[in-house]
C-alpha cells in the first residue's frame, strides 16, 4: 500500500500540486468487485481545498487516472455501519450516497480518522459522523485547535509537519552565509575543516569576552557608587511625599465634611422643591371656586346664564373629583376634606338637578297633553252628537289636516341641559337612571295618546273613502242600524277599526251583467267589491298612506336624535339603564311583563345605539301596533291597497335603512313591511284562487274569462304602482305566479266548455293575454308573452283547419283516400284505376259541388264562426282571412292532386280562385 501511495503522489497528485494525506482500496458494495483507490487530498497553495478523489487503475496499463473528485464541503455524512463490530462497509453521503467495501476495516478506519481529522481542521465539524467508534474520533489539542486553519497544523504523517515547521532565511542571514562560504573554499568539499575552524573561531571570541568583563570592574564600582547615591536621593524624596501625604490627608477629611454638608443642603433643596409642587399640585387641581361653589348649591337652572354657570361648576368639580391623586395624598387631613365637600357638592347639585328636570318633564307632558286632548274629543262629539246625519262627511270635514304635534320646543328646551345630564350620568348613575325612566314613562303616554288620535283620524279618512265611493251607486240599500253600528265601531274604545267594513261586505250590486262588475267581483278577496273604489279613491288612500308614514318618520327621528344628544347614548359601550329593558308581551297581547333577570343581564352589555332603539321601543311602542291597523283596514276596504301601501312601505323602509339601518324606525318599518308584503302575497294567492274556482255557463259562449281581464286590470294598476319602486322584484315573483296560474286554467276552461269549441276559447283568451303583455311590456313576463302568441296561432290554425272540412267535406274525404293508396305504395298515375278514386268517382264529387254550393257551405261557416267568437276580441275577420287563406291553399293541394293522378284527364274544379275570393269578400261584406 505504501508503494502504491507514493505512486499516485508522483504520478497523479505532485502534478495538480496536492498532497496525498488518507487512501482506502475499496470497491462498490453489492456489485462486481471493480477496485479503486478512495484519496482523502489536500492542496499545496491556500487557500487550502481538501478533497476526496476517487482513482482507478487503467485496464490497459500499469498507470491510474483519476476518474471522480468530490469537495470535502460536500460531504453531509459518514456512515460506518457499525460501531462496535469491525465491518469494511461504509457510506459517503455527498449530494447521492455513496456505498463502499473496504478491503479491510483497518483501512476503513484509517481512512474514516483521516477524513475526521480534516474535518476537525479545516471545516470546523460540518461532517456529522455515524456509527464510528470512539477511539477514532480523538479530539485535537486545544493548542492546535486555536490556531487558525491557514496555519501549519499536524494532521497524518512528518511530512506535513516539516512542510508547516520549516521557515525561509532573511536576507541578511543569506548574505552573511555567503561572505561565510566564500572565506572558506573548501566549506562544500571539506565540510569537517569547516567546522573545525568555526569550533577555533567560537573559542576565540569567548576568552575575548571573558577579558573585556573582568577589564570593565572599575566601571562597574564606579556605577554601584552612584546606585547608593540614587537610593539615599530615593529616601529623602520619600519622606517629602510622606508629609505631603498627611498634609494631603487634612484637606481630604476637610472637603469630605464640605461635601456631606453640600448634599444635605442639596437634599433639603430638593425636597422643599418637591413639596412645593406638591402643594402647586393639590391647590391646583383640588381648589374649586367660590363662584363654582354658590353655582352648585343656590345656581339657577331657568336662565340661560345659570345654566352656563351650573355647567362650568360641574365641569370644574367633575374635575376636582377625577384628578389622579399621587401615592400618599389620599392620607393628608386637607385632601380628605375636600373629597368629602366635592362628595356633598356633587350629592346636593344632583338632588337639585334631578328635581328640576322632573318638573320640567311633567309640566311639558301637561302642557302637551292639555293641548292635544281637545281636537280628538272635538270629532268624537262632533260625529255621535248628530241622530241620522252623514258620519262620515262629519269626520272628513273636521279632518282635513292630518298632523302630528311636533316636540321641537319641548327638545330645544331639554338640550340646554345635555351637559348637565352628561356630567349626571358620569357622576350619580342612580339619579341618571332615574330621570331616564322618568322621561321615558312620560313620553310614552304622550306618544301613545298623540299616535292613538293620530291613527283614528287616518282610519276615519280612509273609511270615508270608502263611503264616498259607495255613494255612487243609488241602487245600493242603506240602513240606519248599519250605519251607527260603524260609526261605533270606528270611534271604539281600543281605537282600532275592527269592524268599520263587516257592514259594507254585506252590500252588492244587483241587475249588473257588465264584464267589468264581474271581473271586479273576483278580485273581492272576500272583501269590498273593486269595482266600489275607482281610481281616485285608490289614490286618496295611497295619499292619506304615505301621509301617515311621512309624519311618523320625522317624529321617530326626532326623537331618537334627541334622546342621543340629551342622554349622551351614542359615543361608546355601556351599561343598558334600567329604563331600557325590553318588554315582553304576554300571549293574549294585554299586560306587558319584565324581562327575567337572566335577559336583563344580557342586555347589560348593549352598545349604546341599542339602548336608544329599546328606549324608543317603549316610547313608541303603540307605532307597530296601530300601522298594523291601518294596514290590515286598508287590506280589508280594497285587497289592491296592498300594492300601494308595499310600495310606500318599501320606500320608507330603504330611506331610513340609508339613514341608520339599526335605528327604531329602519326595525319597526322593517317589520310592518313584512306584514305589507304578506297582504300582497295573500291578495295574489287569493286571486289564483279564484282563478281556480271559476265556474262557466255551458248555455251560453265562453268569451274572454273573467280572470283574464281581471289579470289585465291587475297588470294596468301594478305597473302605474310599482313604476320606479325599489320592490319591482316582488311584482315580478307575482306576475309569474298569476300569468301561469292564467295559462293553467284558460286550458282548463277550455276543456270543460260545451259551448264554445276548445280552439276558440283558447285562441280568443291567449290572443287577449298577448295583446295586454305586448301593451304593458313587462320586462319579466317576454316569455310568457312569446308563449301567449304561440298558443293563440296555433289554435287559430287548428279551429280554421277544423272548420274548413266541413264546407267540401266529401271531397276532403275522397282526396285523403287518394293520398292513403299513395302512402300504401300505388303509383300516382295508377291511382285512376283503383275503382272507389277512379275519373268516374273524382267528377261525381266535384259535381255536388257547385259554385253556388260552395258559396253557400262558406256562409253558413261564416255564420258559425260568428256565433262562436266573442265581440270584445273582434278576431272575426281575422278568422275569415286565414280560412280564405287555408281553402286556397287546399284548393291547390286539390288540383295539384288531380294534375298528379289524374293526368290528361281534364277535370277542374267547378269554381277558381278568384271565384273563391269573390265568395269569401262578399260574404264579408254582406255580414
């Protein structure tokens, strides 16, 4: 192995300037044994690179080549197997793993030391070594490990210790060499006379030496002397610094007492400093004016200037009572004094202060009460003090102008009081909350009154509508009874019209057989006829709806805003006053309860907007209940105020939703919204319902069906509603439902009739269904419309087809059995032949029909096609033209037959096309 080391130094490494340090034969484990040499490598010049090259020996020759080199860097791992058994496997892990067989373990270690030891020195332990015994990994010594990698360091053999050890002669040394050498000729020849004559050289020098010191004891006398000199110098300079010591040990202990007087002094200044501030401090910020003081005691709470002064004492005193004290104050007599004067100022200013705004709430509630209680007892006397007199012109003429009072002087009255409430809510909760449940408990039972009246009065507006319409109609019994039993009813105690209406259900319209009373009558909905309200009594409701809403929001706003401002509720989270709790309703709808502790600890935690909207709950809590009213008294004069009042509702709704969408009135329009749109629903299921239920005479014709006009009425009036409305897409949803609920019973219709042929009821109704579509175009109905004239054209094509086999019915029916024995596979031409078509046969039919018989099967057409089609769709001539077309195309089929069967045969018709139309015109005409 030896030899083969210096081998591959000479021939491959020397070259490349490398220095062969570890080798191992090896060979690839699990394969043909191929040997090589794994050569742990490092370079000559720095920086050093150390290597791992694989060299193999060349088949060909007795010389090797290097075949792979790998940078030590790279090397991640050095697996031996196993530690502890001797086993010649290994594995490198460089960017794959390599697996070796050794051809011993004592190589294997050699090698696997050697790769350590470059690892130790010149990569700083980034090989990770695994199964490998102990013994061959020895630490290097502490010595050599200090000394930075770029210097000469030990690692395998003398060879690299004489290269690190061996250091290059100066200049100076090589030249004295030389001089040296060139004294001496035979230095290189006779290298022993040469070191004989240096020994001689040496020696000489040496007793020169000796000779030159023993000369110099004079000298060396002469420099003891002037030593003991020095020293005696040396003593007396030291007993000089000696006193200067002591002295320097006075003044010390003198300026020490100095500066333990100057920090006294220093301390004393800078705890009178201290204190001083602290006395700043407390008279500063815990000294409340006299003025302040007189204002919070005896200030008045009338005038605009005491209440200026009573809101700068608070301020001042809120102040006082919220300084942040420093550690200690609270244990001076003076500071505790204060706190317990600021305490009762604040007690007695708060007592003041509560009092005052209760008396200012229930004089205001007084006043308003006062005022508004005289206009509502003025129409209730006004209405029941006059025996058989109209009620209803009554009411209308003493309510022509419906308003609700407005609270604007009352709030600008109340908000001169907002920093006072503020400064009370963060200084005496218990008073804050108190004047809050005050002020709620008042307005409500104003608001309630004021809401009350303000609903009767728009109830008795629009009953009065109803009774105007019904006035129209001079045929229209009306009892005395039944009159007073709805006035009672519109003047009850609960102030709900409950059964303003039941009376005038009972009342029909009798001898009337008009398409527009009967179509009306479907859409009663169990209710007031339609036909009783025209157009102008919708709109007068609509307009007496939107009125109500249009007072209602201002008020609702109003207020809300004003409790924000008074109560201060709208800047950030806080405890939910007592006042605020919601209430529940029982479950017959009479007495409200409290909510149960568990819900009012909930609550607890609401933000500050939702305890505005629950005190608004209480204020307004009679609002929902009397818009239901309303809107279920509306639904009940005329189920189409529905499409009114969800449009107004919707709109009202979507503005305060823009305005605050968590404000009272976004959620208390929001919810009677839902109550709107489930009149709607209920007004268009009643419809399909009565769709459904339509019952047809079978002595007379059909005609256009009631619920078609009705459809159409329905579809005029909605589209006049819902024009620029924001819930079009409600409408739409119910068009779709009543246009396939139309379509659905028009067949149905249509097949139970009798009377009239199933063709022209169909033809007659979708061509109805059509034409109102095509007028009103709605966007969302384009398919039903398409579908409406599909049907209607292929039912005018199907009845005229229909028709027509009856006039030449018998040569209808020869000229489909010619057309069966060509289907059956005769020829054409052969067809003559067969004995039922032959010539004979084809002109004994076209002989029983004559011009004038013809003519006379077509007016008799006429007149049946007359009696089947109805007057308001006027499709008579547009039947007739498309029979004139559909006989005109048959007469050709006819003649085209005869040309193709009948060749060189001769035969015509008895009559030609311009005969037929002559026929068809004056027939026409003469109708």
């Amino acid at each position: 192995m030896t030899a083969i080391k210096h081998a591959l130094q000479r021939d491959i490494f020397t070259p490349n300037d490398e220095r062969l340090l570890g080798i191992v034969n090896v060979c690839k484990a699990g394969k043909k044994k191929k040997n090589c040499f794994l050569c742990a490598t490092v370079s000559t010049e720095r920086p050093v690179q150390v290597k791992v090259v694989k060299v193999k020996k060349s088949d060909k020759g007795d010389f090797y080549k290097r075949q792979q080199t790998w940078e030590l860097r790279d090397l991640t791992e050095v697996d031996a197997k196993d530690a502890s058994k001797e086993n010649p496997e290994f594995d490198l892990h460089f960017e794959k793993v390599y697996r070796w067989l050794a051809s011993s373990t004592a190589e294997k270690n050699s090698f696997i030391s050697c790769i350590w030891k470059l690892n130790q020195r010149y990569l700083r332990k980034k090989v990770e070594f695994v199964n490998v015994s102990s013994q061959l990994l020895e630490e290097l010594p502490k010595a050599e490990e200090s000394v930075p990698s770029g210097e000469s360091q030990s690692v395998a053999g003398g060879d690299e210790d004489a290269l690190d050890d061996y250091q290059e002669l100066s200049t100076r040394e090589e030249q004295d060499i030389e001089g040296m050498m060139e004294m001496c000729e035979y230095a290189i020849s006779n290298a022993e006379a040469f070191a004989e004559q240096l020994s001689r050289e040496l020696q000489v020098l040496d007793g020169a030496n000796i000779q030159s010191i023993m000369a110099s004891e004079k000298q060396v006398n002469i420099l003891m002397q002037l030593l003991d000199e020095a020293l005696g110098e040396v003593d007396t300079i030291e007993g000089k610094l000696s006193s200067y010591e002591e002295m320097l040990q006075s003044v010390k202990e003198q300026m020490d007492q100095i500066s333990q007087s100057n920090r006294l002094i220093q301390i004393s200044n800078t705890n009178n400093v201290k204190l001083l501030d602290e006395i700043q401090f407390l008279v500063n910020y815990m000294d409340l004016s006299k003025g302040h003081v007189r204002a919070l005691q005896e200030g008045d709470l009338t005038s605009p200037k005491g209440i200026e002064a009573c809101i700068n004492a608070s301020e001042a005193l809120l102040q006082c009572m919220n300084v942040a004290l420093r550690p200690g104050h609270d244990k001076l007599m003076a500071v505790t004094q204060q706190q317990l004067l600021f305490a009762e100022l604040r007690d007695t200013f708060a007592r003041r202060l509560t009092n005052h705004l209760n008396n200012v709430f229930v004089h205001q509630f007084n006043h308003f009460s006062h005022f508004k209680m005289t206009i509502p007892q003025f129409y209730r006397s006004s209405c029941l003090s006059l025996p058989g007199h109209d009620q209803s012109s009554t009411l209308v003429q003493h309510t022509a102008e419906m308003s609700l009072p407005k609270h604007s002087p009352l709030h600008r009255d109340l908000l001169r009081y907002a920093k006072l409430m503020e400064w009370l809510k963060n200084t005496h909760r218990e008073k804050y909350e108190g004047l809050s449940r005050t002020y709620v408990d008042y307005m409500s039972r104003l608001y309630e009154r004021e809401i009350k009246d303000f609903f009767e009065v728009a109830k008795i507006k629009m009953a009065g509508t109803t009774k105007e319409a019904k006035g129209k109609f001079a045929t229209l019994p009306r009892k005395e009874s039944a009159l007073k039993q709805e006035t009672e009813s519109l003047h009850g105690s609960s102030g709900k019209l409950t059964g303003s209406t039941s009376s005038l259900n009972k009342l029909t319209v009798q001898g009337s057989n008009s398409r527009r009373s009967q179509s009306s009558s479907l859409l009663d909905m169990g209710n007031m006829s339609a036909s009783d309200l025209d157009v102008a009594d919708r709109t007068k409701f609509d307009k007496i709806f939107e009125q109500v809403l249009s007072e209602l929001e201002p008020l609702c706003l109003a207020e809300q805003d004003f409790i924000s401002k008074f109560f201060k509720l709208q800047q950030h989270p806080t405890v939910t006053p007592p006042l605020a709790q919601p209430e529940t309703e029982e479950a017959d709808g009479s007495t409200p309860s409290r909510m149960p502790p568990q819900a009012e600890h909930r609550h607890s935690m609401s933000s500050e907007k939702d305890i505005v909207r629950l005190m608004m709950n209480k204020i307004f809590q009679s609002i929902e209940t009397e818009l239901n009213s309303l809107i279920a008294l509306g639904d009940k004069i005329d189920s189409f105020n529905s499409l009114y009042m969800l449009v107004k509702m919707s709109h009202h709704v979507w503005t305060a939703e823009n305005v605050d969408p968590a404000s009272y009135l976004s959620t208390t329009l929001g919810n009677v919204l839902v109550t709107v749109k489930r009149n709607f629903d209920k007004c268009i299921s009643g419809q399909i319902r009565q769709m459904e239920e339509v019952k047809i005479s079978k002595k007379s014709k059909v005609g256009i069906l009631l619920f078609v006009t009705a459809f159409e009425e329905f579809a005029e009036l909605a589209e006049t509603i819902f024009r620029n409305a924001e819930r079009r897409g409600d409408l739409d949803k119910a068009y779709v439902k009543l246009i396939r609920a139309v379509f659905v019973n028009v067949e149905k219709v249509a097949n139970e009739s009798q009377k009239t042929p199933r063709d022209v009821v169909m033809m007659e109704n979708f061509h109805h269904i059509f034409s109102t579509l095509s007028r009103l175009k709605i966007s969302c109905l384009d398919a039903e419309r398409r579908e409406a004239k599909h049907k209607y054209t292929d039912h005018l094509q199907s009845y005229v087809i229909n028709s027509l086999g009856q006039p030449l019915e018998k040569l209808n029916h020869f000229f489909e059995g010619v057309e069966a024995r060509v289907a059956q596979g005769v020829r054409e031409e052969e067809v003559s032949y067969q004995l039922a078509f032959n010539k004979q046969e084809l002109r004994k039919v076209i002989k029983e029909y004559p011009g004038k018989e013809v003519k006379k099967g077509l007016d008799n057409l006429y007149k049946k096609v007359d009696k089947h089609l109805c007057e308001e769709e006027s499709l008579l001539q547009v039947v007739w033209h498309s029979m004139q077309d559909e006989f005109i195309r048959q007469y050709k089929h006819f003649e085209d037959l005869i040309g193709r069967c009948y060749p060189g045969s001769g035969i015509t018709m008895d009559f030609t096309i311009q005969d037929m139309l002559e026929y068809f015109s004056s027939i026409a005409q003469s109708h």
